[in-house]
C-alpha cells in the first residue's frame, strides 16, 4: 500500500487511515482479515470492533496486531457508532470480518477518495465463485436495492455491500440510529440526502472460509432492512411516501365508486349505497389529508436537512484533509 500510495501522491503516507472491522464470532477469519489489511494498508491504524463474541475472536485480532474494542451492545449498527465516534482519522475504511472481500482493493478506494474528494467510496461485489453469494442474500439485495434507487434516485448497485470507505466528514456527520444489519442502508441514505460525492468500484468477492458462518439472517434481516427503508423514506421524502399513499387511497375509492356509486346514481339519480358512500367520502378526504401531510413534513425535513448539511460541512473534506498534510 504504501508503495502503491507513494506513486500516485507521497503525501497519503502521513493521512490517517483507518481500518474498522465490526466483528461476532469470527476467530476463524478475522486473524486473516487483520494481516490482509497490515500488508495492503501499512500506514493504516486496524480497528476490531469485538461484538460480544463467546469465542476467541478479540484474542485472535489483537495477537495479529489490530486495536481492540468491546460493544457490548448486540448489533452492526451499535458497533459501527461506537467506532465513528471514539476513532479519529481523515479516512476510515468499513469492512467485514469474514475474510470475503478483497483487501487488495483497498489502495484503488482510499486513493479515489482523496484524489476526487470524495465522501464515499462503496465496493460493488463481484463473485469470484459460484457459492459466494447465497441467491437468498442476492435476490433480497437486488430487491432492497431497487427500493432505494426508486425512492432517493440512487446510483448504487449494492447498498448491502459491507466494504466502504469514507471520508471525516461523513462519518462524522453520520446520526447511526440503526442497531443491527440495516446500517448499510442507513449509511447509503444518508449520503443520498446530502448529495455526498460518491463513487462505485467494483471488487472481488469470495465464499466464506470453512467452519464459519454468516451472521446475517435472510429473512428477519431482510424485513429488518425493509421496515428501515419504508421508515426512511417517510423521514427523508415524506411527499414522496405520503403521496403514493394519497394516490393510492385516491385510486382505491375511485375504483370503489364508479361502479357502486357513480353508475347507479347516472341511472337512477339516487344514492343507493349509502354506507359505500361513507367509506369512499373517508377514503378521499384521508387522501387529501395525506398529501397535505407530505407537504407539511417535507417543509420540516428540508429544515432538518438544512442542519444536517451544515454539521457535515463544519468538518474539512478529504481535499483540505490531504492539503494540510503537505
């Protein structure tokens, strides 16, 4: 690394890089892990987020060199907080313990990040091999995905990708309210509704060794990560969810009365239906009143946005950062 990082700029030799590996149960791979990151970050400072782990993994990822943290608090989300708010670093690479992605990618990341000051690097998974990639986790990453690029316009084609680098200022603008697995889409929507500078790379992406398991549940993960999405989106675009919701309560009570209101009273000049009425009249007017609510909410979250953007600003981009090294 540092090589590679001396031939493009001398200077990444004194930015501080740091390494941060959320870890449960991991001794089989994080000892691995750890090295892989030694040799292709040398300059880097390795943090082991320990999650509570019942085996040897903290022992394991000390012996091979890394700092380690305990949070004691169950959760991806509680120790990707910790470590963004107790760990000082102009960038901060994200990885998972697993030993599934590739750390020579890392160089090509952190480089990307400070040349083009950028405030996100993300890792779009590439498979190496056939058994690599669960279709389960493939097909709920594809569908959670979809989500996201239709709600907030994003570009990226692997929110769940646990490889990322990022700059200060993200991670210390970063409000971390998710505990488990829904963090990676919390980081990539928080981006999204700063407009953050943002790049894909594509990376390999390999089976887990023997003897270890993946943490992540398809299913209870997966709605986990689906009730965050819908959550956000009713946070961060509330005229976009309050409106589909308008609009559908609009079509359901249309679709309800012309055939049982509107044809009959064309026929007969009377209302025949009447609770039919009742319901459709209630449907509309919750409608209208969902829109209003969206307008509502948006003129507050643009206030709260507002506010985000300035503490994301009050921090010194990966530019200034590599600047005032030289």
């Amino acid at each position: 690394m540092s090589d590679v990082l001396n031939a493009l700029d001398p200077d990444y030799a004194h930015l501080r890089i740091a390494v941060l590996i959320p870890c449960l149960n991991e001794e089989v791979t994080i000892g691995n892990v750890v090295a892989n990151f030694k040799a292709t970050l040398p300059e880097a400072s390795i943090y082991v987020c320990d999650n509570g782990s019942t085996d040897q993994t903290a022992k394991v990822a000390a012996e091979a060199g890394a700092h380690v943290i305990s949070e004691p608090q169950r959760g991806k989300g509680n120790t990707i907080r910790r470590m963004f708010a107790d760990i000082e670093a102009d960038a901060y690479l994200m990885i998972d313990g697993d030993d599934t992605y590739d750390a020579a990618s890392s160089p090509e990341m952190v480089a990307k990040l400070f040349d083009d000051g950028l405030d996100v690097v993300y890792a779009s998974r590439v498979d190496q091999e056939v058994a690599s990639y669960r279709p389960g986790h493939r097909f709920g990453n594809r569908l959670l995905t979809s989500l996201v690029v239709w709600a907030f316009d994003s570009p990226v084609d692997d929110m769940l990708s646990g490889f990322r680098v990022f700059s200060r200022r993200f991670v210390k603008s970063f409000p971390a309210h998710s505990t488990g697995f829904e963090i990676e889409t919390e980081l990539t929507i928080h981006a999204l509704e700063l407009r953050m500078p943002a790049v894909t790379i594509p990376t390999p992406y390999k089976s887990r060794p023997e003897n270890s398991s993946s943490k992540l549940s398809t299913y209870s993960d997966g709605l986990r990560i689906l009730m965050t999405i819908v959550e956000l989106v009713k946070t961060e675009r509330p005229l976009f969810f309050f409106s589909w919701l308008g609009a559908a309560l609009a079509i359901a009570a249309f679709g309800i009365a012309i055939p049982q209101i509107i044809l009959p009273w064309l026929e007969t000049g009377t209302v025949i239906r009447i609770p039919t009425a009742v319901l459709v009249t209630g449907m509309t007017l919750i409608a209208f009143l969902s829109f209003s609510i969206g307008l509502v909410l948006d003129t507050v979250t643009r206030g709260r946005r507002e506010v985000k953007r300035q503490g994301y600003l009050s921090h010194p981009g990966p530019s200034h950062a590599k600047a005032d090294k030289t």
